[in-house]
C-alpha cells in the first residue's frame, strides 16, 4: 500500500490506493529512468491493450519533475518511441517536488481504462491495477480510480473521455484537475476575447484574479495576460496579472485596455451557480461532464456577470490600485457595451488540416536549407512555433505531430511557445549548430506555408544566421543591422508587448548553450528568456536551498515587485494562481526597493509557513555581469548567466551572494491570510511580530513518545517535572514512567504551556493523542528557566531510552528562576537542536498526528 499526501483543489486528503509494488529486472536508483520509462511503457502497451494513438493520453509530470536530482524530459522521448502516441496527446502537469508519474489511458470496444506509475527515487516503480474511467462508473469503480489514479488525474481523464477541447486539457494539466472554476473560465476568457479581441499595438489585456478556485491560470494561457508583461501609459506601468484575496476566490475582472483613446472595458464576472459541482465525488466528475457539454451549447450560462462597463483612465488605475474592492466596483458608472453571449468558445479541430500544415512547413524549410547547401531538418534540431497555442486557424497542436513525423524532431527539442490563442500560426527551424557560438541557421514559415526571408543590405536571406556572435554589436555596427533585419520579419504580426522576435532569437540561443530543461519550460512558457527570468532561475534554486520541502509540504510565493522571474519560480516551485499558492502584486517596485518577493514553505499537516522575505543587491551583480549594448543586449546578460552563474558554474556562489533573507517569520493559516489581503505585503512582513505560541501533538502509541510541534522550535519533556530533556526523535518509554509533562518554545520565543498525558499501565495499549493549543506564558520567566535546565544538564539533550519514577505533583515553570537576558540564546539552541534532530523528526512525522484544526490554507 501507499500512502500519499497529495494538494488539492479544496482540501488536503490522504490517499490510500492498492498498488503492485515491482523492480524491474536489474534496475535501481541507480538505472537510467529512460530504462525504467521503457518498461513501463511496453507494460503499459500490453495491460491496456494500447494500439490506436488517436484513442489515447498521456498525463504525466514528466519534465519538470526530477529523477537522481536531474529533469525527467528524455522519459517523455522514451515514452514516444515506445508506444504509438502523439505530441498533441501529451499533457504535461506541473509538479517539480514530486516523483515522476505516467497515467495512461485509453478507449476501447470496452469502454475507458488507466493504469498509473510513479517511479520512486530509489528506482521502484508503483503501479496500479488497470481501472475503469468511463463516466458510467459505479460508485464502488469510481472510489477504486479515485484510490488509484488520485481525484485530480481522475478529473482530468473524465473530462478527456466527457469530450473536453484539448486546449482545455493542456491548462489544466497545468494547474493539476479539472474543477468548475476552470470551466467557467474557459468560458468567461473565450467570450471576453471573442467580443474584445486586440486589434492593435495599442490595445492589451489586464486580469485582476482572487487567487485559488481554479480559474486564474486560464488568462495566462490564453489572453498572453502573465504577471511579467506591462504596458506603460504615461508614467504608469501596468501588468498584464494581478492578484487579490476576496472572500470568493472565482472573482476575476477581465480588461481590455486601449492605450491611444486612454479607455477600456471591464468585464466583472464569478461562476455561476450551476458549475458547483459538489466536491472530489462520483457526482462531481459527471457534474463537470455536464458543464463541459454546455461550453458548446451554452457557454455564457457557466458565468454570472456582475458588472460590464467602459472605463477611462483614472478608473483602470483605481481597479489596479484596490484589486477586487466590490465597495468601489459597485460604484463605477455604467456605460453599456456590446455583448454577444452567444459567441462560440471551443475552437475549431481540425486535426488532419494541422498535420498536413505542420508537413508542409518542414518541406518548405528543407527546400530552403538545401538550397543554401545545408543538411534536412532532423531529430536533433530545433522548432520554435506558436503551434500548441495559436487557434487562428483552429487548435494547432497537431501541427507538431506533423512536423515530428517528417523529421523525428526530438520532445525536448520542440519549443512550443506560449502565447496568446488570437496569435497567428508560425514556424521556425534551427539547425543545431556544430558550436554553442553557433552559427544558427533559421527558417521561418508563416502558418500558410510560406517563407519570411530576413532582407538585410537589400538581399533576402531564405536561411539566416540568428547566432549571438552574428547579431553582436553597438549601434551602427553589421550585428546591429542585422539584428535590426530579423526583429522586423520574426515580429511578424504579433502586438510589440510580447517581444516576438527577441523570444525566438534568445530561445535558439540559449537552446544552443544546453540551458537547463526546467529553465526552458519557463523561457516557453510565458517568460520572457533574458536577464530577468536568468535571474529567477538562480532565485528559485536559492528558495530550495533556504527552505527545503519535505513530507507533504509545498512552496507559496508573492511576487512583489512583478517582474520577468515570477514565471520560472512558477515552473521550478511548483506555483499555481489558480491552485491559491502563486499571488502578485502586479506593481514594478515595492515599498522596499531591495525586495524581490516572498517565499513560504507552507506544512498543511501542522497548518503553519515559514515565511521568508528576500532581499538582492543589484549593484554586487551588476559589478561582474559584462556589458552589453547589442539590440538584443538583455540576451547576452542570459547566456552569461547560462555559462557562468547557474547553479554548478563558477559565477554561482557569487552571484547567489546578492541574495539575503531580510526577515524570517511563521505564519498561521489567518496571518497567511492577512499577508495576501495586505495593501503592502513586504511592510506586512517587516513589522510582523510572532506572539503566537507554538501548538503540540503528543501521543503514546506502544510504549514509545511521539511529539511534533507545529513550527520550528524546541520540544522539552520530562517524567518528573523537574528534570527536562530536549526531544529529538521518538522516545522509548520504561516500563516505571506514568506520566509525562511536556512543553515547547519556538524560535521567536514564545513558550507552550506545560501540559501533561498520562501513560496506561499497558506499556503496549495506545493512547489518545493529547493536542494542546497555543497558550502564552511569559517569555522571560519560561525562558531563562528553560536556559538553566539546559545548562545544568546538557548530556540529557538526546534520550534513547529513559525509566525514571513519575510524579503527579504540578509543574510550574515559575519555581525555577533565571536571568531573563539568557533567552537570547535559546533560537540559537533551538536551531541546533533541529539541524542535529532534523532527520529522526522527519523520519517519524507521519506517524505524528494531525491537528484537529480544519482552517484555510494556501494551494487550497
């Protein structure tokens, strides 16, 4: 059996699945996960019988999570030389910290069937029995696929096998299940776009989110509105993503913002009613079924409008200023505007048209390249494509199938690139280059199957050197024309705020230089590949560092300022808007001009986040990083960080220098939730002030104690109640101890008040837990006794085993007086206690119970 704690959309279960645990002939921790991927899919192959690639999917986190501490994308490629299955039926979910999984599913004569595996770091592979998925499942088939496939792969399968648009799928592979809120929004952002499409430079989009409810990752994928694109209108600057905390976490506004008439609209909206689909149930797959029938027939009833309106200036910058303040939306006058809530949302699939598209390109680009005297495209070299994404001429993913079938154009080497769906279809080959320097050979094929020669010193080039080397220079100099030459056929007619053709020039570049996968997830996903995102990378591998997960525990992040990094921290911590473990101000400074945003490490068993905001000092990197005054100058600045400063290159220490934690603090589920509603999140984390005392479980389960606090700090216990010993690990009690008395201070020194269990008379009997809440004592009097029981006995800091006569006299910490100014040594002493004891807490937490406290939480 398994047990595993998995996030979910609403609340935090443990899930019990029977699984065949099996190791393949020879293999271990240390075999190639290829090798173990291989095997997997033949038996994967066999159990479901899988032999029609258009009858079946992928869903797997492949990619982004990590095997032996190394990305799992090669085991994507062995999939697909293994099995017959497409490109455009693999979706990819977003789960760095967890151990790589492989759910495949098919259709047959039979009906719907899955089978998952998970490949644990020591190289065993857990497999489920194959289970039923159809949505006319019993109610015992639906706990069993539950318990085995997990409810949120079980969502996104039932909406795969209920018909659901493939675009739909991608995103919330992404964000991790099919939920209501993710429906709605479909379509909500499908119909916005629809009725208010960009028509110009001028023109953008400008969502405000309330974070969580599984909505809020839909714009970022398909109106191109990410937390690290801006417009500016006159000395403001305005993201494209924001969000708030409201008491209703599916309220979004959707903008469109003119920028030459200075007016807009907003577009205030919630689910409606109907989409509640009543939780992780049987009733709730066949519910989401129904409202994804109803995108094709009725999609404006998912959504209930709560205000549509013109606005001028001065409102969009209030809106942007409060966030989702229903005080002040409620008083913006009405202007009436168009609306038609009959427009189709789901695009058209035209799956033969794509792949015979995606053919042609490579037939057009291999023309060209053996005119100009160069070798076919092959596996090896690189496609850069707004296919995946773009939907002018219908769902395109099946474009990529297309080419890969020409050319066998490898899964890691395919950058599909997140933009918006109103973004033309486009094409680009890079030849892989003999030097990482280059040259860089490049063909670009429009989505009608022509090439854009690049026209430079009145020629055109059918084939062009996009390399660094080529494009380097000041102004005036050749790789500055040049430059100039491929921005203006790469722009191609995409609105000059995404940075169309820098995207493809600095992707081919640092493809070229081997940047690391997860790295590329984020460059293609929406961030922009320069300095800024180079610079996130190195932020995310800090955050590891300074806060590392275990058992259960996830990431939450509040990017303040916004900035270009926040869509690799997304990538490489796992962040979601839509999950409720992603949130950003969306402003371009912060109250603190040092702070680059704030990292939490949330415990959902304890309840508690240690919070940590971060500080950088620019000018200490600036002093090293070379100068660049090429056109695409902040590309340079991503290859020397690629080079020099990424994690296990040379610059790295240094660089990682330029970081500090300004502020380290715990959280509770309610200051958790203060900090996000915070006007000021870094001024909130600067004056907070921990007062709260730590919580305790204690239980004694087969003569041994078991004890877990809720944050970090020091556990005390004693069998007498005057001689304490520090708790590091599960103690095995004698058979002479009656009672035990306990207490804890965390790092802030706030004190838990000494509380006691009694131990039955049979050793081998369990006992209730015992979970204390969180009293104050006073903190110098508790703590310079504390102090003087440590010091008069240091050798009692670790116990094994204890027996020892029991007393059921009262404890008070007040008979023991000290100096009150010795408690500034007792986080030191804690911090030690927890780096020595660290591991023996880890290994027995589970066993540990939870709190009975049932609160919000992030990611929830």
């Amino acid at each position: 059996m398994e047990v595993k704690i998995e996030m979910k959309n609403k609340l935090l279960t443990l899930v019990i699945p029977v699984l065949t645990v099996f190791l393949f002939t020879g293999i271990s921790s240390a075999t190639p996960l290829e090798d173990i991927t291989h095997h997997i899919s033949n038996d994967a192959e066999t159990s479901l019988n899988i032999s029609n690639a258009d009858d079946m999917i992928l869903i797997t986190n492949a990619g982004s999570a990590r095997y032996s501490n190394t990305t799992t994308e090669d085991a994507i490629q062995t999939v697909m030389e293994t099995v017959p299955i497409k490109y455009s039926k693999i979706f990819q979910m977003n789960q760095p910290d967890h151990d790589p999984t492989f759910t495949f599913a098919v259709k047959n004569s039979k009906g719907y069937y899955a089978r998952k595996y998970t490949v644990l770091q020591s190289g065993e592979v857990l497999k489920t029995p194959v289970v039923y998925i159809g949505l006319d499942m019993t109610e015992n088939q639906f706990q069993q696929a539950k318990a085995n496939l997990g409810y949120d792969v079980l969502s996104l399968l039932s909406a795969w096998n209920a018909g659901a648009p493939s675009d739909l799928l991608k995103v919330a592979a992404w964000t991790g299940n099919v939920s209501p809120g993710l429906i709605g929004a479909y379509s909500a952002s499908k119909q916005f776009m629809a009725n208010y499409p960009l028509t110009s430079n001028a023109t953008s989009y400008h969502v405000i989110v309330s974070t969580g409810g599984g909505d809020d990752d839909l714009p970022m994928f398909f109106m191109d509105s990410t937390p690290l694109k801006w417009v500016t209108v006159g000395s403001d600057t305005f993201y494209n993503f924001k969000s708030a905390y409201t008491d209703d976490s599916h309220e979004n506004i959707y903008i469109r913002w003119d920028s030459l008439s200075r007016t807009g609209v907003m577009f205030y909206w919630t689910l409606s009613d109907m989409t509640y689909n009543g939780g992780e149930t049987l009733q709730g797959l066949i519910k989401n079924a129904q409202c994804i029938g109803m995108l094709a027939t009725n999609p404006s009833a998912l959504y209930k409008l709560l205000k549509a309106t013109n606005i001028d200036y001065q409102t969009f910058k209030t809106l942007w200023d409060t966030g989702i303040d229903s005080e002040y939306i409620s008083s913006i006058p009405v202007t009436p505007i168009e609306w038609i809530s009959t427009v189709s949302v789901i695009p058209r699939e035209e799956y033969s048209a794509m792949y015979a598209s995606g053919i042609n390109a490579v037939m057009v680009a291999n023309r060209a390249l053996q005119a100009a005297g160069f070798e076919p495209l092959d596996s090896d070299d690189l496609l850069i494509t707004s296919a995946g994404y773009s939907e002018t001429q219908g769902i395109s993913a099946g474009a990529i199938d297309g080419i890969i079938s020409a050319t066998g154009i490898k899964f890691k080497n395919i950058y599909s690139l997140k933009r918006g769906t109103q973004t033309p279809l486009w094409y680009v080959f890079v030849k892989k280059p003999d030097e990482t320097t280059g040259p860089l050979h490049a063909v670009f094929v429009d989505g009608n199957g022509a090439i854009r020669p690049v026209t430079y010193g009145g020629t055109q080039f059918n084939v062009f050197d996009i390399s660094a080397v080529n494009l380097a220079g000041a102004t005036g100099t050749e790789g500055y024309q040049k430059s100039l030459a491929v921005a203006s056929t790469y722009g191609y007619s995409i609105p000059q705020y995404a940075q169309q053709d820098y995207y493809i020039v600095s992707l081919a570049n640092q493809w070229a230089y081997a940047m690391p996968y997860e790295f590329a997830l984020a460059a293609t996903g929406g961030g922009c590949p320069g300095s800024g995102l180079a610079q996130g990378y190195v932020l995310a591998n800090i955050i590891r560092s300074w806060l590392p997960l275990s058992d259960g525990q996830y990431y939450a992040y509040i990017g303040v300022p916004a900035h270009c990094k926040e869509q690799v921290l997304m990538e490489v911590l796992g962040l979601s808007a839509a999950r409720g473990n992603y949130f950003t101000t969306g402003t371009r400074t912060a109250s603190d001009a040092s702070a680059v945003g704030i990292a939490i490490r949330w415990d959902p068993v304890k309840n508690t986040g240690k919070a940590i905001l971060v500080s950088y000092n620019k000018d200490a990197v600036n002093a090293i990083q070379p100068a660049s005054n090429s056109y695409y100058k902040t590309m340079y600045w991503a290859l020397w960080y690629i080079t020099q400063a990424f994690p296990g290159k040379e610059l790295y220490g240094t660089v990682t220098s330029a970081y500090s934690i300004a502020k380290s603090v715990t959280l509770t589920s309610g200051e958790f939730k203060s900090l996000i509603a915070a006007s000021d999140p870094v001024s909130y984390i600067k004056d907070f002030e921990d007062v709260t005392a730590p919580s305790l479980n204690v239980r004694v389960d087969d003569s041994t104690l078991y004890m877990d606090i809720n944050e970090e700090g020091t556990i005390f216990y004693s069998f007498d109640g005057r001689t304490w010993n520090v708790y590091s690990a599960p103690v095995k009690l004698g058979k002479h101890v009656k009672t035990v008395y306990y207490y804890a201070v965390d790092l802030a020194g706030n004190a838990h008040q000494v509380g006691s269990i009694s131990v039955p008379e049979n050793q081998a009997q369990n006992t209730p837990e015992v979970s204390y809440g969180s009293v104050t004592a006073g903190k110098a009097s508790v703590i310079s006794w504390i102090m003087k029981r440590i010091r008069s006995d240091d050798s009692s800091a670790v116990v094994e085993e204890v027996t020892g006569q029991g007393t059921s006299s009262p404890v008070n910490p007040a008979e023991h007086p000290g100096s009150a100014s010795s408690s500034w040594f007792i986080p030191v002493y804690a911090a030690i206690i927890l780096a020595v004891g660290g591991l023996g807490m880890y290994l027995f937490r589970r066993r540990a119970s939870r709190s009975n406290e049932a609160t919000w939480q992030p990611g929830k």
